[in-house]
C-alpha cells in the first residue's frame, strides 16, 4: 500500500457514512490522521488515526469555533451532503434552505473557515458534487441538483483563490453509489421495490458504484499524483453522464 499522506492532517466532512467514510478509511491506510466530521454519533471506524467530530456543518460559527482549535490541515474533503426526493412541484422553500445550508453554505464555509491553516504547496481540497450538477438526471431532487451545481462553482473560486499557495482545489461528480443516502433518497420518494436496481440497470457499465470505488478518484485529486490538476472536476458515474 503506497504511504502518500504519512505524517498528512486531513479534514474529511460526512466521514461517518458512506463515501467520506470510505475516504476516511483510505486516508488512515495511507497514513493521515484524519479529523471525521459528522452530524451523527459515528461508529465503524476505530484507530488513533481517525478523531471523530460530532458536528453540523450547516452552523458557520460552531465550524469556525472548531477550526481555530486546528495548527494545520493538509488536505480537505467536503463530503457531507443532504438529499430527499419528491416531485419538483412539491419542494417546499424550507427544504431548499436545508438543502442548500448543508450541500452548499455549509461548504463553502468549511473551506472558508480552514482555507488559511491549509499547507502551502502540498495542501488540497476536494468538493463533493454529482453528475446531477451537469446534467438533469432526473427531477425529483432539483434542489439537490441546483445545490451541487453550485459545489461546481465554490471549486472554481476557491481554486483560483488559492492557486497563489500552491493549494489545489478539485470537485468529484459521483454517479449512483451504494450508499444510505441513496436508498433514503428512493425511500423518501415513495419508490417500490427493485427501482434502485432498475436504475443500476440503465447505466452503462449496469452497476452502481461502490463507495470506495469513488474514494479512490476523491484521494487520487487529493494527493501529489494529481499535482497539477486545479479547478477541475472528475465525473465518475460508470458512463451514466458522457459530455
Ligand atoms: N450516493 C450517491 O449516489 C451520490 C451520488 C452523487 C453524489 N453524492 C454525494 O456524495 C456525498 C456523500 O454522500 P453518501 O452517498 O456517502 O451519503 P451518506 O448519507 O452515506 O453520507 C453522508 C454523510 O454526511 C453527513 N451529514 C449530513 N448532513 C451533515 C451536516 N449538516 N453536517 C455534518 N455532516 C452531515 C451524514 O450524517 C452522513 O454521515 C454527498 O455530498 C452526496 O451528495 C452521492
């Protein structure tokens, strides 16, 4: 196993599920030391390499009170992230603001509140996106979508905001992954048994990725081997979105 972030301090929001758990787990077997930020109690990962962090990313000042207890972060991953599914008619204003508060304002002020204890030259950050940020893959979750296309923009401004330090900052567009959001997402939208699977079905390579399947591209941008790769974003959806 290669050693890419040995003695490396990373940050890794919504590290207690599905794929920041799966960039946790990856991280520590490389080894960083990564800080695991979540909403929820956390369970699965035990090792002095991993802190767990019970916390809402979508309260600014409870980030930055955390942030200034930190010397130095290396590398950063937003992967916390909120979906539900309903007709597009039926989104209210108070789920928008949910949505956005975490996918969006609440990244953003992540990135906000550590961008000044990220390593120069070697620090990076990647955002979690979606391939429904480039395309409109459905529209039971615009909101969802329209919060991830944003991810897509914040990448672009913080990357050129820190290019200057040698800090890069690239965005992952996952496709459909096995995970509990995704399963919460078909719940929530009242969908029978089998819809999951039937949408496994229609994407080329006809399976949904596995969480660490999407890790490994998250901590490929993340480490050297992607040292000159900035404001990018990687779409890895099994051939699901091809632009
Ligand atoms: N699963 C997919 O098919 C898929 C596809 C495209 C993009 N994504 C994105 O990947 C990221 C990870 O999703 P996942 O599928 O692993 O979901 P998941 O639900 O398994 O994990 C997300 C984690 O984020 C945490 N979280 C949610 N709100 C938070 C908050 N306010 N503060 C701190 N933590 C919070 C949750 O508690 C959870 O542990 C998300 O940003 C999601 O939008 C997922």
């Amino acid at each position: 196993m290669k050693q890419r972030f040995a003695d490396r301090i990373a940050v890794v929001t919504g590290g207690g599920s599905g794929i920041g758990k799966a960039v946790v787990a990856q991280l520590i077997e490389e080894g960083a030391t990564v800080y695991s930020l979540d909403v929820h109690e956390q369970q699965g990962i035990v090792s002095p390499q991993c802190i767990p962090v019970r916390i809402d990313i979508a309260d600014v000042q409870a980030v930055k009170d955390w942030a200034v207890t930190l010397d130095r972060v290396d590398h950063l991953v937003n992967a916390a992230g909120v979906i539900r599914s309903r007709p597009i008619e039926r989104i209210t204003e108070e789920e928008w603001d949910t949505v956005f508060g975490v996918n969006t304002r609440g990244l953003f002020f992540v990135i906000q509140a550590l961008a000044p204890l990220l390593t120069p030259q070697t620090g990076s950050v990647v955002n979690v996106s979606s391939v429904g940020a480039i395309s409109a893959v459905n529209t039971d979750a615009a909101d969802y979508h329209a919060s991830k296309t944003a991810v897509l923009s914040i990448t672009r401004s913080w990357a050129r905001a820190l290019a200057q330090s040698g800090i890069r900052v690239n965005s992952m567009l996952p496709g459909l992954t096995e995970t509990p959001l995704l399963r919460g997402a078909y719940v929530s939208k009242g969908a029978g048994d089998g819809a999951l699977e039937e949408q496994y079905a229609g994407v080329p390579l006809q399976r949904a990725a596995t969480p660490e399947e999407i890790s490994r591209s998250i901590v490929f941008m993340l480490s050297s081997d992607a040292a000159y790769m900035t404001g990018a974003s990687m779409n890895v959806s099994g051939g699901a979105v091809i632009v």
